[in-house]
C-alpha cells in the first residue's frame, strides 16, 4: 500500500496503512497576483439578491450556504440548479474557455479586494456524457464560502461531439490555463485541483501534466496545483479496464484495450511525485473501490468505514469536512 493513512476512522487504517509514514503539510500562503491578460466571455451585471441560477452568463453577486447540500442528490441528468440561502457573499460568473457550449465553467470570487487562493473541481461520471459540473455545485459553494475562488467546470465527455480521447484531456487542460484570463484577484500560484471519481482521474492527471512529453494531449501547462484532491478516484487505467470498471467506461474514454491503443494509455495515466496528493474515499463504496485510492504512492489517505461514493459530495459529510482541515481552508463565516 502507498497511502499515508492521517485521517482515517475506525478500522479503515487497519488495512490501508501498512508501510506508511505520515506527512501533513498546510497550504502556502499566497502573496502576489498573477497579472491578468485578457478578459473572458461573460457579461458583467451585478446584483446584490440571491438567485438559485448557475446557467445565466451574467455576473453575480450571490449568497452561499455551505450546508445546504446534504440533502441534495448528487445524480445528473442535466444542470441542477444549487440552493443558496445564507451564508457569505461571492461573484458568480458563468465563463467560456473555449467554443463549445460544454467548454465553459463556474467561476465563485469571495467579495474583497483578494488575490484568493483556487480551488478548481472536476466532476465524474465515468468520463461519459449526461454528468456535469452540478455534481460539484455544493462543494464549490461551500469551498468559496471558507475564502478561497471555485472553478467548477464542465467539459466535453464520452458521447459529446469532440468527447473521448484527446478532447475530454485537452478540456481540462485547457480550462485550467484560462484562469489568467479571468478578470478576478486570483492567486495563479495557489491552486488546489479537486476531482471525483473519474473526474478525480482528470485532476490526478492534471496535476502531473508538467511530466507528458513534447506534443502530447494537456503538455506544457501554464498553471500547475500544488495541491491534488482524489474523491474516489479512478488511478490505474490500465487496472481499471482490466477489471470492467464502469461497464468499460476507460476502453470508451481511450478508444480500446491497452494493448490496442497503448499510447493513449500512457498520455492518459497520471504521473505521481511533485505535488501533494489527498486520497478520499469510503470503504462501502460501490462504484470505485476503495483498492483504487490506495495505489497513489505518497497520499494523504483521508477514509471512511460507512462512506459510500457520493458521500465525499456531500459538504457536510464528515469526509469533506476533514478534507477541508486538511487543507487549512478556514471555517465559513
């Protein structure tokens, strides 16, 4: 097993930290501000009400209520449109960073002068369409309340025109380096990448982008997190087909077996080392099992007993709420 176990409850450490050595670091403290180039597609209308609207492409001001979401279902079948009722304010921006109507995303600013540390969330759903970034609507919510900016974003999937391999990677890559393009105090050298299940293989995969080659799918990022947060992540692609996981959902993301097109298995599985690397997951999970999470080498293993695989959605779970102290977001005000 190669994951450092610093969190975990009951009998979960028993059979996940053999051989571990624990580590907890904090997250650095940001003091300057990447200069901004040029502006991102978006309106700039600002109201002071609160609104239940996420889809507008209009900028907003809205209330955030980090506990609203544990009631809320995390199943996709289009856009669910949040609950916030209370807690902190924050700009809302609804921002393309690229074409399509998929490439686009959900920017969340705190209300000051910043510059605010990122939190950038990847929603799953086994790399398929009909999934999107709503999944993460309560975490971002909850997130951009504790002081830090969210970009929630969508990207094209498994079915969407331009999905698959390489579109689904060059989306997120591409998403991540339009955060200089945004008109927001962002703090480009302070960004944490948060992902769930397959979207938890795109921000594993997005972390070690700096180490594909010249010419490959996402190569030469322009931003690169610190920090990786896998909620039930997918790790080992080539594992993970073997076994049928997802009802061949990577063989549908790659376009076939590993032997048939190893290539897009090597661009596609993350490279480990350089960045820290939280690992969240429940033992009664489902979906993903629990065995993937533990074959990230050096990981901060955050675990549960009872958690399932949305339960890490979930802002008032107790899983996320020990993510976030692990991460030294602060408490939402």
């Amino acid at each position: 097993m190669c994951v450092t176990a610093v969190t975990c409850s009951s009998n979960a450490q028993d059979s996940l930290t053999s051989s571990m050595v624990s580590t907890t670091t904090t997250m650095p403290t940001t003091t300057t501000m990447p200069t901004t180039t040029t502006k991102p597609t978006t309106t700039t209308t600002t109201t002071t009400t609160t609104t239940t609207t996420t889809t507008t492409t209009t900028t907003t001001t809205m209330v955030l209520n980090p506990d609203a979401g544990a009631s809320t279902s995390v199943a996709s079948s289009g856009r669910k449109e949040p609950d916030v009722n209370a807690v902190g304010e924050a700009r809302f921006h609804r921002i393309s960073y690229g074409n399509d109507p998929l490439q686009a995303g959900d920017l969340r600013v705190p209300l000051g002068d910043g510059p605010f540390p990122v939190v950038v969330l990847i929603h799953g759903g086994f790399w398929r369409s009909g999934f999107d970034s709503s999944l993460m609507t309560l975490l971002a919510e909850d997130a951009t309340a504790r002081g830090v900016a969210t970009w929630n974003i969508d990207y094209r999937s498994v079915g969407d025109p331009g999905g698959g391999y390489p579109g689904t990677l060059e989306d997120v890559a591409q998403a991540i380096d339009h955060l200089p393009h945004v008109d927001e105090p962002l703090a480009l050298d302070d960004v944490i990448v948060i992902g769930h299940s397959a979207g938890g293989h795109l921000a594993l995969w997005a972390g070690s982008r700096g180490q594909l080659s010249p010419g490959d799918p996402g190569a030469s990022p322009i931003i690169e997190p610190h920090t990786v947060v896998a909620q039930a992540a997918v790790v080992d692609l080539r594992l993970a087909a073997k076994v049928n996981l997802g009802s061949s959902a990577v063989e549908a993301l790659l376009g076939g077996e590993p032997d048939e097109v190893s290539e897009h298995y090597r661009v596609a599985q993350p490279v480990f080392g350089g960045h820290r690397i939280i690992a969240v997951h429940g033992r009664y999970d489902q979906t993903v099992p629990i065995s993937q999470s533990a074959l990230i080498p050096g990981a901060v293993g955050i675990f549960s007993d009872t958690g399932t695989h949305f339960d890490v959605l979930d802002p008032g779970h107790d899983l996320w709420l020990r993510t976030v102290a692990e991460l030294g977001l602060s408490n939402p005000n």
